[in-house]
C-alpha cells in the first residue's frame, strides 16, 4: 500500500518551525509591552 504522507522529516521541520514562529511572536509581544511600559511611564512620569 503506498502512503501520500509527507516524509517525517518535512513534518519535523514543520512543527519546528511552527514552534520558532509561535516564539518569535511570544518574545516580540514581551519585547513591545516593555517599550509600550517605558513610552508611558516617560509620557505620564515625565524624564
């Protein structure tokens, strides 16, 4: 019987690179509230 799968290889590097992305937008989201924190704290606390 012949399957018409990916190889797991290519499944492998799917998931990977799901997960990098899925990180990527984690660490950008922590990375953007600290600025959006610092832009406040300037505007309402002054320099």
């Amino acid at each position: 019987m012949v399957r018409a799968m990916t190889p797991p290889h290519d499944d492998y590097q799917a998931q990977r690179r799901r997960s990098n992305l899925r990180l990527a937008l984690i660490l950008g989201s922590v990375a953007a509230a600290f600025a959006l924190g610092f832009v406040a704290k300037v505007v309402l606390l002054g320099a």
